[in-house]
C-alpha cells in the first residue's frame, strides 16, 4: 500500500482565465480507492480530464509510477495501463457486448494487418485468446449471456457495467471512474459499488469522481475534496465529514459563519 | 466532432463479426458459393458484351467494397475514392505504355503508388477530424483530373491513354472479354476475402470503433489517427488494383472515367447497397453498372435516378437495399409475435 501510483504536482488549468484547477497535488497510492468529491464546477471533471488525457493541463506535471504523462495523448496513456469509464457513456453501441470487451483488450491483442490479411494460426490464436478474456470478464459480470447482443440494446445500468468490464479487459493498473453511479437507481448504484470494492480486494488501484456520498463514503479509502478548483480537504471519510471548509462548502455558508 | 457515417441499424445483416454465432453458413462460404455463381456468367452469356459487363462489374465491387470498407466501417467519407482507380490505372498503364513494365508489375506498382499518395494526403487530412478528409479527397481528385488531362506527354490528355497492352501469360494475352474473366473474378474475390479478414480482426475492430465512439476507442489504447490512416492506405491500395484491371482490360483510359462525380457516385453506391454490411457492395456495384447501360440512351437521366434512388433508399430504407430483407423479416415476425 505505500507506492505512490499516481502523483499529481502543483496542477494548474485555466480555461479563457478562468481557473478550474489551481494549484493542485495529491497522491493515489497503490492499491487504494481514492475518491475526488466536491461541488458542481469543482474542478472534479477537470482534473479527472487531465490524469485521463482529454484536457490539457495549463502548467503543473502528472506522473505514473516514475514517468511524466502529461503531455501524452489518451491512447499512450491506455498503453500505460490507465483505463477509464466515462460519466455519461462512450460504448460502442453498434458493436456487441463482447466485441466491446474485446476492444477493451486491444493492446493485449497482437496481430496486425499482415496476420489479419492472411488470417492464420496466429491471428485465429489472438483472437481466441481476446475473446475468451473478454468472455471471461462478461461473466465476471453477468453478461456473458448478453454477450452476441448489440451493446446499445443494453439497459442503462447495463452499459454502465459494460463499460466497466470494457476498461478492466486490458488488466490496467489504475482504474479512473467517473461517476459510477450516476444515473443508477439505488439497488444499482450499490452493485456498482460492490464491484469496485472487490476489484480493489483484488489489488485494483482506484481514483473515483462520485457525486453519491453514500458511495464515496463506504468506498474510499482516502477523500480529496474540491472546491473552486483548490483542495479543501483530504482524508478519511471521517476526517473529511467533520471538517468545516467540507462543511461549510457543502451547505453553502459563508467562509466566515 | 467526427464525421457520422452513414450509418445503419440492421442488426442482423451489420457486420459479420455483430452477427449471432448460430449463423449456418460462414461469411467465407456464403462468398465463396456467390463466387462460384459468378464463375458461370462466361458460359452462360449470351454475347461477350455481357461478359465485358460482368468484368466491369467485379472491378467496381473491388471499388465500391474498398469505399465501404472505409465510409461504411471506418466512418471516414473519401470524395476521392475515383482519384486512386485513376491514379492505378494511369501508373499502370503509362508504365506499360511508356517504358514496356508487364501489367503484371504495373499492378502491384499501381497499388503501392495509389496507397502511398493516401498515406501522404492522410497524415494532414485524418489528424483533424471531421470533414477534412473529404475536402482534402476532393481537392485530390480535382487536381488528379487535371493532371491527368493535361499531362498530354504521358496521358495521352483528353483522348485519352492509347495502346495499353492486356495482361498475357506469355503469348497468350487476356484480351477477350472472356480470357479477362478469371483474372477480374479471382482478384475481386481475394479483395472480398482480404476484407472480410481485416474487419474479423482487432484492427477491424479499432476501425469500427473508432468510427462508433472515438472517445471510448481513444480510452482503450487504440491510436484513432493511425487506424484510419491505415485503413484509407489500404483502401486506396484496392482502389489501385481496380484501376489497373481497368486499363489492362480496356487497354485505353480517359480522364471522365475517374472525374470527382465518379467519387461522388461511389459514396452513392456504397449508402444503395448499404453502408457498412458486407454485402451492400455487390448490390451497389450490380447497380452502379447495370443502371446506365439500361439507360444509354437518356444519359442524363442516369444521375437524376440515381439521385432519386439514393433519395428513397435512404428515406425507405436507410440501412440501404441489403437491408431490405431484413426490414422486411423483421415487420414480418414483429407482426406475427
């Protein structure tokens, strides 16, 4: 539990002047939940951006393990092993459910144009051994019935599940969500957790942006909490609940009250 | 945002890796029996004009299918797709007509030549996205015209590209409508095959996720820009191997053959026969083909009802004519149920 996974240092992002992020550092150590939480316009999707790749930091470094990732498009950053779903669902609708998954797994699949074109025994083994991982994570999911269904015919809390098994099949190391829950009825949103916490008990290092305190608060093994774009507490669930800058930004009272 | 391609929904005859796995016939068998089919046309025509018709036919199938394979699944509209037939059936045919090359080299040159230029406009035109790929296509296609019209020395110009010999095993030459027929059929099947192999793959895959959700394709590792520059060069590359049929089989070439309607035609081909299934082209490809011999009389007839029929089938049946069966199917059984 003591290596540092991810580090973020002195991050800053300005959008048109306007700070969304200021002046940020943390740590995701391996092996634990971390949950980034705070008010609407926060600054929790832009920093979530950031470590993902789809928003360029205005100055400050990002690191994974001991390298700079920063400045790498969100592909190089996959092939570093950071996977992530998204808040309001980027599938392949049109694909099927396990072809998502399998898609998932591209950068544990090896062949390339030669071996596709002349399909022998090295691309029929690659695809094999894609599609069985990728069946192998459906199951672990309850969808491998749903398998040779179009991902777009899934329900909603389907697809959310969906893309989970679609971020894990590569086997990352550092798993980003964004807003697991959101969307989901209660019953689901508690799957969802579930979830999460047993890939943690399986090692899976975890950096969660959550509107669901009840979520955040069960899971985490460490809070970040954000408001106008600046850390105004880290730590335990209980450390973050008794804390009145939390508090007081939650509730909307004035600084001085 | 990236451009939407056209798109279908016919789940059933999509993709054939989307297909349910309790299908009876593979896709490589059902290609195989269709091309055994094709096989008789030279026995069971009535003239050679059908025979020259049904050679037209497969090299516009290697055409439209390597368009689909780009437009329908990798969600990449080329406006230039006849720019590369001309550009494989000019290569081959001035290095045979000017420096004697066999058609045989000229072939494999040709696609070389043609998937090189797409690698040299792609790597500008598909860092952006959206639109520009077409608009890079078209402007390519416009300047290759030119070029072609006026690089009278080497193209013969507006007349046109004189005195290309035919493919010949030694002093057996492929020039009759007949003897040309294998050689168009084999081709045209490997190219089918070489598709089908490349979408049942997991570059196949990146390409069609990519063009389904960039975003998610960009979070899996896939590297957007490569895959569709590597699909437009190998899409370009068949489009070359069409062009050097062509002018080897017609041993003549001109400029109109490969003009920016042409690409514009082909998009419309490949949203008939339906955009992103398998076997749209074929259909496509049958009308693009059959439709203005039956007309050869009201030429310009031909492109109001083709832009008439494109109007139709998009608005009946926007999964295009290899969809239809399936609608058809599936009100059917919704009816019954």
């Amino acid at each position: 539990m003591s290596g540092k996974l991810l580090r973020v240092e002195a991050l800053n992002c300005y959008f048109f002047g306007l700070r969304a992020v200021a002046d940020l550092s943390f740590e995701v150590k391996t092996g634990e939940i971390k949950a980034v939480i705070g008010p609407n316009g926060a600054g929790k999707s832009t920093l979530f951006n950031m470590i993902a790749g789809v928003t360029r930091p205005t100055s400050g470094t990002i690191w994974l393990d001991d390298e700079r990732i920063d400045g790498m498009p969100t592909h190089q950053r996959a092939e570093r092993g950071i996977a992530r779903t998204f808040q309001n669902l980027q599938i392949f609708r049109e694909m099927t459910v396990l072809e998502n998954v399998m898609v998932g797994r591209h950068l544990r699949g090896k062949a390339g144009v030669l071996s596709a074109l002349l399909h022998g025994p090295t691309l029929r083994a690659d695809e094999r051994a894609l599609a069985d991982a990728a069946m192998a994570q459906l199951e672990r999911f309850d969808l491998a019935g749903k398998a040779h269904m179009l991902a777009g015919s899934l329900s909603f809390g389907q697809m959310k599940v969906l893309e989970l098994a679609r971020a894990l099949a590569g086997e990352p190391r550092l798993l980003l969500l964004d807003e697991p829950a959101a969307g989901l009825p209660q019953a689901e949103a508690e799957h969802v957790g579930e979830i999460i916490s047993s890939l943690n008990r399986d090692g899976m290092t975890v950096l969660l942006v959550e509107h669901n305190m009840r979520m955040v608060m069960s899971l985490s093994h460490d809070i970040l909490v954000l408001n106008n774009g600046m850390r105004i507490a880290e730590g335990t669930a209980d450390e973050v609940r008794r804390h009145p800058d939390v508090l007081s930004a939650y509730l909307g009272e004035s600084e001085d009250a | 945002m990236s451009v939407m391609p056209l798109k279908t929904t016919s789940p059933a005859l999509r993709s054939p890796a989307a297909a349910a796995p309790a299908q009876r016939l593979s896709d490589h068998a059902r290609l195989l029996i269709v091309w055994l089919v094709l096989l008789a046309v030279p026995f069971v025509s009535p003239n050679s004009y059908v025979v020259s018709l049904a050679n037209l036919m497969l090299i516009n199938v290697i055409l439209i299918a390597s368009l689909n394979l780009l437009m329908g699944y990798g969600g990449q509209i080329s406006l230039g797709h006849a720019a590369f037939y001309g550009l494989g059936a000019y290569v081959s045919g001035v290095l045979g007509v000017k420096l004697g090359w066999s058609p045989w080299i000229g072939l494999p040159v040709a696609a070389l030549v043609t998937g090189l230029s797409a690698l040299i406009i792609g790597i500008p035109a598909l860092r952006l996205r959206g639109l520009y790929l077409s608009m890079a296509t078209l402007g390519w296609n416009a300047i290759l015209v030119v070029m072609f019209n006026r690089l009278i020395d080497l193209t013969g110009g507006p007349n046109g590209l004189l005195g290309v010999k035919p493919f010949a095993f030694g002093t057996f030459a492929l020039d009759t409508d007949a003897r040309q027929f294998p050689l168009v059929w084999l081709v045209s099947l490997l190219v089918m095959v070489a598709i089908l192999h490349l979408l049942r793959s997991r570059i196949g895959r990146a390409l069609r996720a990519v063009a389904t959700n960039e975003l998610g394709a960009d979070a899996v590792g896939i590297n957007s820009f490569r895959t569709k520059l590597l699909f437009f060069v190998l899409t370009a590359g068949m489009a070359g191997i069409a062009g050097s049929l062509y002018v080897h089989i017609n041993q003549y070439a001109s400029p109109e053959t490969f003009s920016v309607s042409s690409s514009i035609l082909l998009v419309v081909m490949v949203a008939l026969g339906g955009s992103g299934t398998y076997w749209g082209p074929i259909v496509g490809a049958l009308i693009y083909t059959a439709v203005p011999q039956l007309l050869l009389d009201y030429e310009d007839a031909e492109l109001m009802l083709f832009g008439l029929g494109m109007l139709l089938v998009l608005i009946l049946s926007p999964s295009g004519l290899t969809g239809v069966p399936g609608a058809l199917i599936k009100r059917f059984s919704g009816r019954a149920s």
